[in-house]
C-alpha cells in the first residue's frame, strides 16, 4: 500500500466547508486506488491568530514541510482587517508558508467546462473545450525587487518605488518548469514578457531561447508581447497552451483568462519548488459573505486536490477521474449558486460534494 502525507490548512470563512469536500474525495481516492493519505491538519490566517497570535507558526510550516503535498483552503476575512500588525495578517501566514518553502512557480489552469461554456463573457465557440495553463513566477519581480518603498522628495513631495528585476537563474528555472509541462500536454509555449521595452524582458526573452535551443527544441516556443497576448486571450484564447510570464504580467493575464472559464469558484492553483511539497489551493478567497451557509462551491478546492495528485503524488490517472467527475456533475445541472443558471439544478456545498462522489463511483 502507498502512503503519501498530505497537510491540510483549511483556514478561515468557506476554506473549512470546502476542504471538508475535498476530505470526502481523498477517502474515495484511499478506496480505489491502493492508497492511503496520512493526514496532519494545522491552522492559518485568521484562526491562527486567533489560536496563536501569529498567522502561521513555526510548528505548522515544520508540519508542511514534511509533507507531500499541502491543501489548503484560503484565509483572511474582515474580522481581521486592520485589526492586526500588518505582518501578522491572515495573508502574511500564506505568504510566509510560499517564502519558507521558496515556491517559485504557480501553475493557474484555465479551462472551460463543457456545460459551463454559455456561462462564459465570450462566446461559446471561443471558449468550449479551452485549456490553457499558466506557469507564471512567483518567487521574484517587482513584487519583491529592491530597492522598494515610499520616499520623501527633497524638493517636497512624495516617490513610491518599485523594482523589476529578474537574474538568469531565476529565468531559467521557470522556463523549465513551463517548457517540462508543455511536453505532457500540447508541446507549445507562449512566453510573455514587454522586451521591446524592458531590460528584464529582454533578458527573459535571451536566456528561455538559449534554454529552448539546448534542452527543449522539441517544444515548440513562440514569444508574445504581455499587451499583446492580453489582446490575444480575449480575441483567440484556444490558440494557447502554455503561458510562461513573470510575476506582474502572469498575476493580470491569469486572472484574465480565468474568467474566460466562468466563476471563481470553479480555479485551482498549484505552486512548486525545486524539491519539497508543492501547494494546493483555490484562486479564491475565503467568501466571508457566504461563510457558514453551506453554499460555497467546493469544485476550485477538489480540483485543487486534483492538481496535487498529478504533480506532487504522481497519481495523474486518479486527478483525471476526478475531474471528469467534475464534468459530469456539472453536464446534469448541478450548480452552486455562483453557477447558476436558468433551468439547472441548484445545489449547496455538500450536495455538490455529493454529485461528484456520485460521478466518481459511475467511473
Ligand atoms: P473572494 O474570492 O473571497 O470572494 C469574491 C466573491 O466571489 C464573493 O462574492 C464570494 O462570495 C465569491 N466566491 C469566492 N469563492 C467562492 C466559492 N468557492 N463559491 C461561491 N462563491 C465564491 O475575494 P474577496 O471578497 O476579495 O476577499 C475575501 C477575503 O479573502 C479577504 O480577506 C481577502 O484578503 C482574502 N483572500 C484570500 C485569498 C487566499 O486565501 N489565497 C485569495 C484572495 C482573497
């Protein structure tokens, strides 16, 4: 018998409701597939404050870095807006576990559910059958370069700073993460960065072409202006596979193309290291204004847990069931409210939950 670890954080507003469906599709992996998951749970944002004074502790990032894979719900909510030091808000919890654990790649699926193609802002011929994954940085670039800050002018007045600035190595061992992810899937990358009218751009643009030539000219590899693959993701988004990018321009085009697909509750993300466990988590927020109803939509999370199947437990076979579970479920109306629509099936958390545990067991 197998035996993976996995951490799970469920954290605050819906991320408990969530991940409480995501138990219920691990034990029915455990049940089929000759595994089992030997689970430790720990607590982070808010309810770690609340618990411990601190976001996320020492104790629970030792946990996590244990384990093979970590799940986690999402965190923060208003009754700790302003109310903590800023290090000590939900969010610097889940900043630090990515820091600590130096995930450098955050892999953002975008992929368009068959049933759900009318519910897309484009038309359903553009978006039927999309699958596009992003491979953006996350380690580097201008949300972390220094020097940054607000300074005062001498002359009066005020400068905020930020700075972009990316080394070879860091270039280099995202293209690889996207180029390796291109061969299992469509052999394309789309690299996007501003070379015509940025320093770093042009080095992003020299070292993932040496590094194609070298390593990965089986992959095919075209570059794309940042704007221009904006323009691109709403104008022909089925011409992408792979969308390699730094940390701004992968934060704005994937959030982009994910609405492309339909709601937030439906997005799962996965952030990788080197070596180590990777990170599991929905796109999505923790809701505060439907937490504790029962009605989030538990599909971003379970298809999360899928994502940590496939790259961090080796079990592609078993996230494939689980996400064409996800299909079916939704192919015979089932939909939680932020789906919606006329004529289908409205639902809460846990009878979603169900119709995919249903689905999987019809497999
Ligand atoms: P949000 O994603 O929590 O919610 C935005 C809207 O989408 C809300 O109307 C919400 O009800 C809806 N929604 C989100 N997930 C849903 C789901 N699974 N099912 C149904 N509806 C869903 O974003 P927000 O309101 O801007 O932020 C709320 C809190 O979450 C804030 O404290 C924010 O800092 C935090 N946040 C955390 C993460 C994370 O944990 N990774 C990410 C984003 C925001």
């Amino acid at each position: 018998m197998t035996q993976h670890s996995l951490m799970l954080l469920p954290g605050d507003g819906i991320g408990p409701e969530i991940i409480g469906e995501v138990r219920r599709v691990m034990a029915w992996v455990e049940n089929t597939h000759g595994v089992t998951f030997g689970v430790t749970e720990g607590l982070i944002g808010g309810c770690s404050y609340d618990a411990f004074g601190l976001p996320l502790t020492d104790e629970t990032l030792e946990n996590a870095r244990k384990s093979d894979a970590i799940i986690m719900g999402s965190v923060g909510g208003p009754k700790w807006d302003g109310k903590t030091d800023y290090d000590k808000r939900p969010e610097a919890g889940l900043l630090r576990l990515r820091k600590e654990l130096d995930l450098f790649a955050n892999l953002r699926p975008a992929l368009c559910f068959d049933a759900l193609a009318d519910a897309s802002s484009l038309k359903r011929e553009f978006v039927a059958g999309l699958d596009i994954l992003f491979v953006r940085e996350l380690a580097g670039g201008v949300y972390f370069g220094e020097p940054r800050g607000i300074t005062e002018l001498p002359g009066g007045g005020r400068e905020g700073i930020n700075t972009h600035r990316y080394n070879d190595t860091e270039i280099i061992r995202i293209a690889r993460v996207a180029f390796e992810m291109a061969r299992k899937r469509g052999g394309l990358v789309h690299s996007a960065e501003k070379a015509n009218v940025m320093e770093a751009g042009l080095l992003w643009r020299e070292e993932v072409t040496k590094l194609h030539a070298v390593e990965y000219s089986d992959v095919k590899l075209e570059h794309i202006l940042a704007d221009n693959c904006a323009m691109q993701l709403v104008k022909t988004p089925k011409q992408f596979d792979v969308i390699l990018t730094d940390n701004l321009f992968g934060d704005i085009l994937s959030d982009a193309a994910a609405m492309l697909t339909g709601s937030l509750g439906m997005l799962p993300s996965a952030s990788l290291g080197e070596s180590g466990p990777g990170l599991y988590e929905p796109v999505h927020g923790s809701a505060p204004d439907i937490a504790g109803q029962g009605i989030a939509n538990p599909i971003a999370a379970i298809l999360s847990f899928a994502m940590a199947l496939r790259y961090s437990l080796d079990m592609g076979n078993a996230a494939d069931q689980i996400e064409a579970a996800v299909g079916a479920t939704l192919e015979a109306g089932y939909r939680t409210g932020d789906l919606m629509s006329t004529g289908m099936h409205e639902v809460g958390t846990k009878e979603m939950g169900d119709g995919i545990l249903a689905a999987l067991n019809e497999q």
